[in-house]
C-alpha cells in the first residue's frame, strides 16, 4: 500500500539498497493489517479501490464497504512509525535497554478513525 521509497525515506535507507524491499513490503502490509483490526475499517489506497456496486434500475453507483477509509496522511504516518520501529527493532523483545512507548504516536493517530459497528 505504502511506496517503497516512502518507507526507505523514513528508515533512512538509501533508495538504490534493495537487499530488505521483501522485508520493508512485508512490515507495510502488516502495518496495514494492524491498523485495519484496530479500527474496524478496511483502508484503500484511492478512493477509485472502493468496490462499488450500481443499482440496476436507477443506475446509481454507491460503494458497497460503507466504512471505507482512504489512505490519508495520519493513516501513512501510523504505519511508517510501526514499520520504522519493526524494522529498528526485528525482536519481540530487547534486552539491555528501557524502552517507552513515545505519546501521541501509532494509537493516536489512528484512534479517530476507530468504527464501532452496533448490531
């Protein structure tokens, strides 16, 4: 979903080093992912990736995800903060250091856009 000139760009990766695209695409589609569960919507790259249905008889075009979020620059700046971190970090656990979560980053970010569906 994200460039992976972006994704270079904020790992500080010389764009012509290739040897982790596999990885950087990787940790973008989990970031993706992540944030998708998070907050109950499906993202879209443009708003022409929505699927859209058209009534047979009025011949109206309406989308059929009604929660629909397009890629803004909230969305992109919460998952190259994840991939950064993913990337700086390829452990689930670090030893030797202390660590905090920085405020106002990923959760954030991406909170306004949470959907509660009600049934």
């Amino acid at each position: 979903m994200l460039e992976l000139d972006i994704i270079k760009q904020h790992v500080q990766l010389e764009l012509d080093f290739v040897e982790d695209d596999t990885l950087l695409d990787t940790y973008s589609t989990a970031a993706r992912r992540l944030i998708e569960n998070r907050i109950g919507r499906t993202l879209y790259a443009t708003q022409g990736e929505i699927p859209t249905e058209t009534d047979p008889v009025t011949g109206e075009v309406t989308a059929t995800d009604e929660d629909a979020l397009v890629l803004d620059d909230d969305i992109t700046t919460a998952m190259l903060l994840l991939i950064g971190h993913w990337y700086a970090n390829r452990e689930s656990v670090v030893v030797g250091s202390i660590t905090s979560e920085l405020p106002m980053a990923v959760n954030s970010l991406i909170l306004p856009y949470r959907h509660f569906h009600f049934d």
